[in-house]
C-alpha cells in the first residue's frame, strides 16, 4: 500500500541519518580518549586505529539498537505533528496498520544486532584483550610517541624523540636522560635508529651528539661529544596470559559452562536484540504528539523510558551474576512478554 511504501521509505532515511549522528558521536568520544592516553605516553600512537576499531565493534549492537528505535519515533512522531496520521486513519488504518511495516523494517536489523551481540562483539573483546596484551610485551622504544616525553619502567630514564622519519625506521633530534651512580647523564642527538643485536638485544644507536654526565647541585659535569652512542633497551617482562574474561568468551562457550557470571554475560548479549524488539514496538504508541503538551514532550518521555529499560537490564544482569535470581527469570524478563 502506499502508506507502506511511503512509511518504510522514511523510516530507512531516518534510521541512516540518526545512526551517522550516533556513530560520529561515539567515535569521537573514543577517539578524544585515546589520544588523552596517547598523550600521557600509556599508549602507542600507532595503536589508537586498532583500538579504535575494536572499540567501535563493541558499541555498534547498542548504536543499532537505539537508532531503530529513534528512526520509528522520530518518522511516526512527524506524521503525528504533520496531521499525516489523520489522513490514514480517515482512510480506515489503526494504530496496528503500522505494527506491519515496523516490523519489516526492523526485523532485517534486529537480526544483524543479534548477529554483533552474540559473535561480532565477544571476538572484537578478545582480539582487543590480546592487542593490549601485545603492547605491553613492547620494548620501551616501541611505545615512544614523538613529542611526549616517556619515562622508563625502572624510572630511571626519561626519552624524548622529536620525530620520526616516513617509514618510521630513523628518529631525529633525540633527548635521553638517565641517572647512575647517583650521576645524572644526558644525551642529545639529531638523529638515530633502532639495531638488534646478534644475541637479540636491542639497542637505540644516536649518530652525531653529545653527552653531559655530572653531579646533580654540583658544577662538576663533563661533555662528550660522539659520532656513534648506543643504549641497550631493556626488554619487555613477559606478561602472563590472564584467563579470558565472560565478556570475550565465546557464546557457545558461556552455553556449556553453566556459571552465574556466564549466565548474566549471555542474558546480556540475549537482551539486546529483544531489547531493540520491544522497542520499536513501543515507539509506536509513545510516537503520538499532543499539539497542547509540546513537539518533544513525547520524545523525552520515550528517552526516559529507553534509560530506565536499559538500566534495569543491567541491574538484572548483575543480580544473574550474583546468583540472587536463577537464569529463566532473567531471561523472561527480557522477553515482550513481560
């Protein structure tokens, strides 16, 4: 019919625009957090993309989720104001005419957000925790940021490279101080590069600079000047491999291990796609604009009612991993039914 057609294709518009406002509003969040822990030199530069794409994985379920439900509101909403709604049901269509049409817009999607929720978003966890993990097996010349001054692990040296060159092989203008021997030694260089060893250590070879090496208070220091100056970096501490938490293990996985933390961690991934079911339901009715209450009356009341949805499946989650509910209540809770 032609309010069908009509209706779906505004449903789609509002559903692509709506969803590029929430995407570019969540990656820049997590962009602006990743580059203030770059910042402080806890991060590697070049990890911020990788990162960042993990971290968008996680979040497009919930993105998905709250885009239908704004795209029904908001297009149901309009026609509501427009007086679009009271040529439709002049014409003999209820308020159930539209369940239809919803539907066949927002199951293709449900079933894309069940698809992230229950595979997508625990192997982007698990490859995230194994890139973390990566990072902090990196020598400390490997995490240097040009730019930011980068303290050791030991605490006793302090390295600052001013750049790199295009293929990020030779650093220039190179400041590294250290302190033995209760002396306090400092070493400028306009360029340098990484060496391995044949024993496989790694050094950090400075060409054509100096090194000031005194007594911290004192006026007794000496100047080296030096073609070749190397430094051995210290290796990393193998990290050990921590057991994968509920949230990166796989749903199969949380299936056969019947536990209370991986019954809550499925009810969760479960709740999501039903979540954004009973939604788009819901938006239906809450889409109705009384002229006299205002245009988003009914808009922060749908916000409002989305918040405390979601909240309460957190809460419910959290009692699931606790044991203070069995598993079949908490999913029932999920459920339209209820």
């Amino acid at each position: 019919m032609l309010f069908k057609r009509s209706l779906l294709q505004e449903l789609v518009s509002t559903a692509i625009g709506g969803f590029l406002v929430l995407f570019g509003i969540v990656i820049a969040q997590r962009v602006a957090y990743y580059i203030g822990i770059a910042a402080k030199g806890s991060l590697a530069s070049d990890a911020i993309n990788t990162l960042l794409g993990f971290s968008m994985l996680k979040f497009l379920p919930m993105m998905l989720s709250l885009t239908l439900f704004l795209a029904v509101l908001l297009t149901l909403s309009r026609w509501h104001r427009d007086s679009e709604m009271v040529v439709w049901f002049s014409s003999g269509q209820g308020l159930s005419s539209w369940i239809r049409p919803v539907l066949t817009f927002g199951i293709p999607i449900i079933v894309v957000i069940s698809f992230l929720s229950l595979f997508v978003t625990p192997w982007a966890t698990n490859k995230g925790a194994e890139f973390r993990d990566q990072l902090k097996s990196r020598d400390e010349l490997a995490s240097i940021t040009p730019g930011v001054f980068k303290e050791s692990r030991q605490a006793d040296r302090v390295f600052f490279v001013e750049s790199f060159d295009e293929l990020g092989n030779i650093v220039k203008n190179i400041f590294v101080q250290s302190m033995q021997h209760q002396k306090l030694g400092i070493i400028v260089a306009a360029r340098g590069h990484r060496e391995t060893a044949e024993n496989k250590d790694n050094f950090l070879i400075m060409l054509n600079g100096r090194r000031y090496e005194g007594t911290p208070n004192t006026a007794e220091y000496s100047i080296t000047e030096f073609e070749r100056y190397a430094i051995r970096i210290e290796p990393a501490e193998v990290q050990q491999q921590q057991p994968p938490n509920t949230q990166s293990k796989a749903s199969m996985e949380l299936l056969k291990e019947n536990s209370p933390d991986n019954n809550a961690e499925l009810q969760w991934r479960l709740a999501i796609p039903i979540s954004a079911f009973v939604l788009i339901l819901l938006a239906i009715p809450l889409s109705f604009v009384d002229p006299r209450s205002g245009r988003s009356a009914n808009l922060m009341l749908a916000l409002l009612i989305y918040i405390v949805y979601n909240n309460l499946l957190s809460i419910m989650q959290a009692w699931l991993a606790q044991g203070k509910i069995s598993p079949m209540v908490a999913y029932g809770q999920c459920t339209p039914s209820s």
